[in-house]
C-alpha cells in the first residue's frame, strides 16, 4: 500500500494507480458476488 501513495506522486506511474483503483472496484464486486 506504501508504494500505491508513492506511484500518486510520480506523474509516470499515474495510469498504473487508475489500473490499481480498477482492479480495487472488480475485487470488491468479485467479494459481493460471493
């Protein structure tokens, strides 16, 4: 989680952290179909 709050800063990594949020939504919907 540490390197998620870094990533935000770096400008580079930004699109990965929108990937992260993503992946975040669809394991939370994974958890409630179960």
């Amino acid at each position: 989680k540490v390197a998620r709050q870094v990533s935000v800063e770096d400008p580079i990594k930004g699109p990965t952290k929108l990937l992260v949020e993503v992946e975040a939504v669809l394991f939370k919907r994974q958890r409630e179909e179960r």
